[in-house]
C-alpha cells in the first residue's frame, strides 16, 4: 500500500518470507493431527527455492531493478542450480511418499485445521500473484518480444485483498477448535471480538473514515485485537481461579507454559499495528510549494514558514539547506531542516528528508533544489498519518519472535523427565 516499493528485487525477498510464513501455520497441523506432511515438504522445497530465484534475479541482470547488481556471467550458474534443486528435492519426494501419508483427515471446515489451509492457500496465492508481476517482463520479452513492466498499481490491487483475509484469519483461526467447532463454541468465542468491532467500525464511519480499504483494515484490527487479547484474559482467569494467584502472576505463568503458543499471539497483535499503519496511508496528504524566506506552506492543520536558506561545502559535499518553522492548530512543533547535498567524489546529489514525528502522523519535509529561475528553494512536504505504528508493530512482532523461541515449561519440564529416564537406564547398565 505504500511502504513496500514493489521493486523486483524487494519482491525477491518478500516472496520465500511468504511461502515460510505459511510453513510455520501448516507444520503446526502436522504436529498436532498427522496432516499436510506432502503440503508442508512441498513449502519447504518452494521457500528454499524462492530463497535462490531472489539471488538469480539480483545477480543475472534479467529484470530491470534499481537495488539489482549489473548483468554478469553467474546468472547462469544460479538458473542451473535451481534447476538441481527442483529435481533433487521432488525426486527426494516422491521416492518418500510412503512415508508421508496423513494419519487423520479433515474432519469439518469449521475446525482450526481448516484455518490453517485457508492461512495457506492465501499466502501462496499472494506468492503466485508477486511472482507473476515480477516475471511478467522477462515472459513478455520470451513471447511477444517487448517487455511489459508491471508496476505498483497491479501488486496493490490484487494482494490488498489477500492481506485483508490474512488479517481476519489471525484473529478467527485460533479460535477455532482442532477437529471440529460447534456453534455454540463459536457464539462464544466470537461475541465479544464481534461486538468490539462493529462498535469500532461505527466510531470510525461517524468519524469519517470513508475509505473503503482503510475502514475494512481498522475494522478487522479491532476484531484481531480483541480475538487475541481475549485468548490472554480467558486463559489469565482460568489460571487465577484454579491456582489462587493474582492476575498478573497467573498471565506471566501461563504465557511461560506455552511460550511459543502465546509468542504467537503477541506476533499477531504486532502485524495488527502494522496494519494500523498501513491504513494510515489513505489518509495521506502532501503539497509544494517555491520558497524564500517568510513565505508560508499550509497542509492540513499545519502552517510552516520558511525561516532561512543557507548553503555551504565541505570536504565530501556541498549542501543547500532550509530552515522551516512547522506549527499545528497555532502550537509550535520547532525547526526542520531539511538538505540537498551534492557529493563531490560520486557526483551524485541525494536529499536529507527532515521528519516530524507524532503518534498519530508523521510530517516529512524535502528539499528539492533550488528553482533556477527565482532563486526560490523548492520544498516537498507529506503528512503521513499512523507511520509510528509500523515501526512499534514491527518491534513486538521481534519480541513475540524472541518469547516464541524460549523453552516452554511443558518443554523444559519433558526435558527433564527424558534426562531422568536416561540416567536411570544408564544406571541399571551400570549395576
């Protein structure tokens, strides 16, 4: 929606994150039921594969990228060798096959396995349809000899829709049951997200939110947030009313009884901040305007005044730089500054973007250059709202990573129990 450039290359390294993504959901009905054991192979091999093909196109020059290295003679070395793989692994497939059979089968649709394989088939569609936009200029260059650039208009209309069902699914899919769901199960597991919800939606209609996109993303936010802090209270009181601990305690405990259960959780609540921050790019603004100093810019609730132009070199660069005086609804939110240098070794000029950093919008000012003809600095400036939510989102999806990785109780204490029956039958040989 904005914060990825869809550049060949960055696609490269979003599309096995994708493909592993959906391996660490499906792994989890294997382990639990015996299912998708081809399923869970076949995302491997595609992950390790899509990891290579992210290499062959940053180095063989095939497509046409700002972040690629230049054309060279070991593009042919990779394309031979995801051939190698291919082969290898589904040879490595098929002789196994006898020893992948499913031990159970799918017994409803409304049932925490079908959540899995429906998390599945969304994320390697979004594979398939990055892909596909990624190779689109080599294949239109093979068969039609002319090269059709797909750009970030295709990539956001169709994998917006995906990440939305993605959303709805990181909160509805854990709290379905394994096996099968009942009604009366899911009126209560889904009552309270629901209402949450619908009250949020309302809120954000009044408040006018009208962006269709941007109300689906807050209005399934709420849902998943409150999907996922409800699995916390519910096991929180259950463990305070059985063991007599206080709330706190009995949260700290049965989050370290299952960390990788709960890590998960906390991940989940991480990539619903960063949906916040996502949808915040509806509601952006931005304006320019030729400057000198005492001239004024206004966008949205924001006045700034151009207070200084200054330039000057030094021994990597000469520099021309603005000073702007940025207030808000009439309260002073202090003095951006921000450059356009030019490098005196590369010959090349780059921008230094000076950002205004709120909770609730980010405000970013460029410097442009000078216009040649007025002497006036050309100045860009963007109001982006939410943008503080991606980096906080991210933050606690590494932390719920990291507790996710800790040992669990049940773990350590299996663990224990294993090490105690070895020392007792090394101590039987013993005697």
């Amino acid at each position: 929606g904005g914060y990825w450039g869809w550049d060949p290359v960055e696609n490269a390294s979003l599309l096995p994150w994708l493909s592993g993504t959906a391996f660490l959901h499906s792994v989890m009905v294997q382990e639990k039921r015996g299912m998708l054991k081809v399923w869970n192979i076949v995302l491997v091999i595609t992950t390790f594969f899509l990891c290579i093909f992210g290499t062959f196109l940053t180095r063989s020059g095939i497509v046409s990228s700002v972040h690629a290295f230049a054309q060279s003679k070991i593009g042919p070395f990779f394309a031979v060798f995801l051939g190698i793989i291919l082969f290898f692994s589904i040879s490595l497939l098929l002789l196994r096959l006898d020893f992948l059979k499913s031990e159970n089968r799918l017994d409803s649709i409304v049932s925490r396995e079908s959540g899995f394989l429906f998390n599945n088939w969304i994320l390697l569609a979004a594979v398939f349809a990055v892909l596909w936009g990624t190779i689109f200029p080599i294949l239109s260059k093979a068969v039609m000899d002319v090269t059709v650039t797909v750009g970030a208009p295709f990539f956001n209309k169709v994998t917006i829709p995906m990440g939305l069902l993605l959303l709805f699914l990181t909160g509805a899919g854990p709290l379905l049951a394994w096996r099968k769901t009942s009604f009366d199960s899911l009126k209560r597991a889904f009552t309270v997200p629901l209402a949450i919800s619908v009250v949020t939606g309302a809120v954000l209609f009044f408040a006018g939110v009208r962006h269709l996109y941007a109300w689906m993303t807050l209005f399934l936010s709420a849902f998943v947030a409150a999907c996922t802090l409800q699995e916390f209270y519910a096991g929180a009181r259950t463990r305070q009313h059985t063991s007599g601990e206080n709330f706190a305690l009995a949260l700290y405990r049965l989050t370290m009884k299952n960390t990788r259960r709960y890590g998960g959780y906390i991940i989940h609540l991480g990539m619903v901040l960063l949906f916040i921050g996502f949808a915040g790019l509806a509601f952006q603004a931005e304006s320019k305007a030729l400057m000198q100093e005492g001239d004024l810019l206004r966008i949205k609730d924001y006045v700034i005044r151009c207070q200084k132009l200054t330039s000057g070199e030094n021994q990597n660069y000469t520099y021309e730089r603005v000073e702007l005086a940025v207030t808000k609804n009439g309260k002073a939110l202090g003095v951006l500054r921000p450059e356009r240098r030019y490098f005196k070794a590369s010959q090349q000029p780059t921008s230094i973007v000076a950002i205004k950093t709120r909770f609730d919008e980010d405000l970013y000012t460029v410097l442009g250059g000078q216009d040649p003809e007025t002497g006036k600095a050309i100045v860009e400036v963007f109001v982006n709202p939410l943008v503080i939510w991606v980096w906080i989102g991210g933050v606690i999806v590494f932390l719920g990573t990291l507790l996710a990785l800790v040992p669990s109780r049940i773990e350590r204490q299996m663990d224990e129990i294993r090490r105690t029956q070895k020392e007792a039958v090394a101590q039987e040989h013993v005697l």
